[in-house]
C-alpha cells in the first residue's frame, strides 16, 4: 500500500492549474481516487450552480414575457422533455460506466460508436413519433398549436445521442468540458428563447429554444480524442446494464416530479402554484447533489476492486450530507427572504404559511440525494436491484399522496417518510456486505 501523501488539487495548481490538475489524475492509488472525486465534485458544482441561476432567470422571464397561460404551455412542453430524459441519462451512466471501465482508447471508442448509434436511433423514432402524433398531443395537453409538439420533436431528436455525448466526457473524466457543456445548454435556451418571444413568435419560440440548445450541445464543445480514434474489442455495454439503468431513471423522473401532478389534481389552482414553487427551490438542492454523483460514478465504475476503498463513497456521501445541512438550514431560517427573492413580493402574500414548507420539502430532497448516491454507487460497480427497490417506492409516492393529500403539508410528509425507509432500504446492502467483509478475516 501507497504510503504517500494524498495529492490535491492545490498541489497542482502551481504547475498545471485546477483543469490541467483534475484532468492528469489517474488511479494509482485511493488517494488520487479521493482526490479525482473532491475535484470532479467541485467542477460540477460550479457548472450546476450556474445551470441552476439560468434556469431560474429562465423561468422567472418566461412567465412574466408569456403570461400564465402560455407559461403553461411551455412548462407542458418542459415536462415532455423531463419524461425523455430517463431515456437520456439512461444512455448516459451505461456510456460513463464502460467508457471508464475499459482502458484502451480503441476499447473505449467502440463503447461510445455502438451507443451513439443506438441513442440515433431511438432518438429519431422519438422524434418522428411526436411528429405524428403532434396533433392528439397538443389537444390532450390544450396546446395551442401543434407547432410546439413539432419543434420539440427535433430538439428530442438530439436529445437521446446528447446523453451518449455526456457519458463520453463523463466516463473520460473531462468535467470541464461536461460542466460547460450544460452551462452551454441553458445558456443557449434563455438566449434562443427570449430573442424569439421577443420577436413575437411566443410559445413556439419559447420551444424553439429548448431544441437549438439541445442541438448546439451535442455538438459543442467535442469529445476527446481518445473517443474518435480506430474501435477495438473491449468490455462491452450490456443489454442488463442497459435496463437497469432504465429502471433507475424511470423511478427517478417519477419521484422527482409525480407530486406536482397529483397536487395539481387533488388542489385547488392557488395552492398547487404554491406547492410547485416550494418544489422548484428543493430541487436546486437535487440537482447540486447530483453534480457530486456525475463526478463519483465514472470514477467508482473504472476503479479496480483492490483500489476499492471508503473513501470513493465517503467523499461524495459527506458532500451531499453537507450540502443538504447547509441548504435546509438556510432554508428554515430565512424561508421569508428566499422567497422574495426568487418570487417577488407579491408571492409572499399568496403564500402565507408557506415558509415552513421549504426547508420540510428540501429536507425530503436532501434524504432521497443520499440514496441516489448509494444507488448509483452501487450501479457503478456492479448490475444492482437498488433500481427496482427505487420503482417501487415511486409506486407507493403515488400511492401514498393519493391516500394522504388532506394539506400540502400532509403530501410532503408522505414523501419524506418514504424516502426515509427507502435510504434505510438502500443502506442495508452495505452495512451486511462490511460485516461479512469483517467475518472472512476473523474465521480465516
């Protein structure tokens, strides 16, 4: 075992400066592990910190340049996207994973042509069947056109190989270039977006927006060299890892957002705006937690199992363990000053009572990051069940919310009791897989 010192990011910077730092990390030992996680981490918290301020300046701009009703068209087109992009990230983490996973440029570059072409593939019948079904779609959502459910059919279109795109920068530990390019995205979506409402094209170039973006990231900034080079026999993506990564994605889109549907359904309009406010600001703790999973996953699926130590868990579970003290304290103690600051004046007075139900909310967001990070961990080494285990507990959010919706407060309680038993369910691998690891040693 390596008895030199862990090297850090600031050992580097002298002489390579932090991206040239992050991007000659290898796996020697643990210890450049730890530190390849804690620089990664770093990265995308940055670039989700400004993906996070754009969105919101998105969002804050659209509904005051479209008005309300056509904010909710656009925020249906929105949820399309959402729904897409379990099939997005799915392509992603099995990309990262083999890309990481295999050590030869040619190995890696087979990986990433065979997915692309599947992602193309899938992302072309995507796109060709909102084009198709563009017309009962915008009736079924009251759009006003079929132009938005056209427009967002060719952003859809690039959507899928985006995610194959991603994994290649992700599994090639290019965190520079895969933070930029998500910044590049929203950035492009806000400027697109509001030059065309601008212009007088309204809800359709408010749309129009959301497909440039997707299109100028699959092609900016490019991958890595390595990924572009002659393909050679590797370790393959396989048809399980494929599913299972599915399956993750699919309970995760249905948890992250099933509750503002239902409380649409069971609420009045007032109290639903209400609630779909509380769930945009702990979302931002989310997305900040999963910025620490994007830099663990390549990194834990392209370690060695002797290299495979506490410390590839350990950093990214105490980020997101402080992160979400930070943000839910933040959270109970100025609950008034955040929003009137993210949603003007006025919406303090439509949300009387509302405060406390920020931090509640971003508590619950805070328990289920911490399963996320253990699930993905857990897919990162190996083909896991956590996936399933997380489908089924989306299948109880519904059920529970559907049973228990007497107050807002009621449905953000049922979430949180899940998402607790659910981390309790999630964690019990590990604790019986430490002491089995325990129990070898002693009867050897």
């Amino acid at each position: 075992m390596s008895t030199s010192k862990p090297e850090t990011i600031a050992g580097f910077a002298p002489r390579l400066g932090w991206r040239g730092a992050v991007a000659n990390f290898r796996f020697k030992n643990s210890d450049s592990s730890q530190s390849l996680i804690f620089g990664g981490s770093l990265i995308m918290l940055m670039g989700s910190g400004m993906v996070s301020i754009v969105n919101f300046a998105y969002n804050i701009v659209m509904a005051r340049m479209l008005g309300p009703a056509d904010f909710g068209h656009n925020s249906a087109a929105a949820t399309i996207l959402m729904l897409a992009s379990a099939i997005t990230l799915a392509f992603q983490l099995v990309c990262a994973k083999f890309v990481a996973r295999n050590e030869s440029p040619g190995a890696k570059s087979l990986v990433y042509s065979t997915l692309m072409r599947r992602a193309w593939m899938i992302g072309l019948c995507l796109g060709l069947s909102l084009l198709l079904g563009s017309a009962p779609i915008s009736r079924y959502l009251r759009l006003p056109t079929p132009w938005i459910v056209v427009l967002l059919g060719l952003g859809l279109t690039f959507y899928v190989p985006l995610g194959v795109k991603r994994g290649g920068l992700q599994g090639s530990y290019a965190f520079p270039r895969l933070s930029g390019n998500f910044v590049l995205e929203a950035v492009t979506k806000f400027i697109a977006a509001v030059l065309l409402v601008r212009y007088g094209f309204g809800v359709p170039g408010a749309v129009a927006g959301y497909s440039i973006a997707l299109m100028l990231a699959f092609f900016l900034p490019p991958v890595s060299s390595q990924l572009k080079t002659r393909p050679q026999a590797g370790v393959p993506a396989s048809f399980r890892e494929g599913m299972q990564a599915i399956v993750f994605f699919v309970g995760q889109v249905i948890i992250n957002n099933i509750d503002i549907l239902l409380v649409k359904h069971f609420f009045a309009p007032e109290p639903a705006g209400l609630y779909a406010a509380v769930a945009l600001v702990g979302r931002v703790l989310y997305i900040t937690s999963w910025s620490v999973v994007s830099a663990m996953f390549p990194i834990s699926a392209g370690a060695k199992r002797e290299e495979e130590r506490t410390t590839v868990l350990g950093v990214p579970l105490a980020f997101v363990v402080a992160i979400s003290v930070a943000f839910v304290s933040g959270l109970q103690l100025f609950p008034e000053t955040v929003l009137v600051a993210v949603f003007g004046s006025g919406f303090r007075q439509a949300g009387q009572g509302i405060g406390p139900l920020l931090s509640l909310y971003a508590a619950t967001t805070g328990v289920y990051s911490l399963s996320v990070v253990l699930m993905t961990y857990e897919m990162s080494r190996r083909i896991a069940n956590t996936g399933w285990l997380q489908l089924v507990f989306s299948g109880l959010v519904i059920i529970g919310i559907t049973l228990y919706h007497a107050s807002l407060r009621d449905v953000i309680m049922v979430q949180l009791v899940l998402m607790a038993v659910m981390l309790v369910a999630v964690s019990l691998p590990f604790f019986t897989r430490r002491n089995r690891t325990r129990v070898l040693p002693e009867a050897a």
